[in-house]
C-alpha cells in the first residue's frame, strides 16, 4: 500500500493540468477567477481538463467572492450540470453571518452531489468555532477532506492549529484528511509530514510567472520531491510562499 503523500494543484485550463500531472501532482483543484479567490469554472472547461489528464479532479462550487453560499438554486443547478458533464469530486464551503457553518446550505449542495467525494475549503479558516464547524458536518456523506492553513492569515499563524487537529485524527468530526494549503511552503512540508499530515494544496506555488502564467512542470516537481524525500528538502525557488 502506498504511503506517497497527496499533492493537489490548482487548474485554471488544460494546459496547467498537463503540467500539474508531468510535474507529480496526484489531483488537481478546478477554479476559475483567481481575483475572486477561485470560483466554479464552465462545464466545459471541466470537460477540456478531463479529457487531457487523467488524475483526479476536484471542481469548485463557488459563485462569488466571500463565503457565503449566495444563490443557493443556481448554484444546484451548477452542481447539477457539473455531474451531467462527468464530474465526480467537488470543493465547496459556506459560512453565516456570524461565521457558523451554513449548514443548511451545504447539505443542499450535497444533497445534489449524491455521495460524490468533496473537500470543505478555506471557510473553515474564517469559522468562529472550527471544533463546532467539524462536529456539524461530521456525518455529511462525501465530505472526506478539509482544506486549511490552521488559520485565516496562513500556514505560519495556522502550523499550531494543523499539528493539534492532526493529533486529534479519528475523533469524531476529525475522521476527515487534513489538505494544508494557503500561505504554504516547502520548509513547512517536514514538520507536517512528521505529524502525519499526509496532503498538500498548491496554487500559486505552481506557477513562479503568477497567476497571469501557467503551471510551472517544474515548480510542481519542487513540491513532489519535497514531499517524497523530506529528509533532503530543495532548495525553495522564490515562489514557494502560497497563498492559495
């Protein structure tokens, strides 16, 4: 059995998915509108990316900048087409005001996802009570993943936060895998790895040109070997501090 720690990159197109999958990632994130902070891309941009790799991919269920789960009926309809046009794996998640989980919202959304795999995204870093937030979705079919910095502000506010909630895995509301991403970088991977966090999310960290470029096969490569060999970590090109 395989022990190879998960690396996730985020996809605008086919072309950064091509380079994602040269440079070692196993799944890629599909977003698009990178100034809104990542929203859902068109079917059709998720049916281009299939067709040209084959790993796992997971698309963003988000309509607006911000947290809230906004048009609730469009976005079923999103969801819905998005599962017409083959997709199997989603990332969503929806705050209230008062920065409690919009649970209402989520389980429509995975009401329509119909047991599809999902991650609960960075929301989780803006929640009041995060404990709460996890023990609220506890038993909500297909949520297996929670991406995190530990905090909103990133992995360096956050580190203290991620290596508690990692002791804590098997707990009621913690049976989830701990994705760390925002703020990440590669002197972060092996304290991480030791405390047996076991995925890892890059955005930014992929394309050294910015978000204005494409993926860099090599940037991905920097985190696989990182990943695969902490114990001879590279030496971090300039574009390794992430905050996606």
């Amino acid at each position: 059995m395989s022990t190879r720690a998960v690396l996730e990159v985020i996809a605008l197109d086919a072309e950064d998915a091509v380079a994602a999958q040269a440079g070692g990632a196993d799944r890629l994130e599909l977003v698009t509108d990178m100034a809104a902070d990542g929203l859902t891309p068109p079917p059709g941009t998720f049916a281009a990316i299939r067709a040209a790799v084959d790993l796992d991919l997971r698309v963003m269920l988000r309509l607006a900048d911000g947290f809230a789960a906004g048009d609730v009926d469009r976005l079923l309809d999103v969801a819905g087409e998005l599962r017409t046009a083959g997709a199997d794996q989603f990332v969503l998640g929806f705050l209230d005001a008062a920065g409690g989980v919009d649970l209402r919202a989520v389980e429509r959304v995975a009401e329509v996802l119909a047991g599809c795999r999902w991650t609960f995204h960075r929301a989780i870093d803006r929640a009041a009570d995060r404990d709460a937030l996890r023990k609220e979705l506890a038993d909500l079919p297909g949520l297996d993943t929670y991406l995190t910095a530990g905090a909103a502000e990133g992995v360096d506010e956050g580190l203290p936060t991620l290596l508690a909630e990692a002791r804590r895995r098997g707990e009621p509301g913690y049976e989830q895998t701990l994705l760390v991403g925002g703020g990440l970088r590669l002197d972060h991977v092996p304290d991480l790895l030791a405390a047996g966090i076991d995925a890892f999310h890059i955005g930014g960290a992929a394309r050294p040109g910015g978000w204005t470029g494409p993926v860099s096969e090599a940037a991905v490569r920097e985190w696989r070997h990182a990943l695969d060999r902490p114990d001879r970590p590279p030496v971090a090109p300039p574009w390794v501090a992430d905050p996606h």
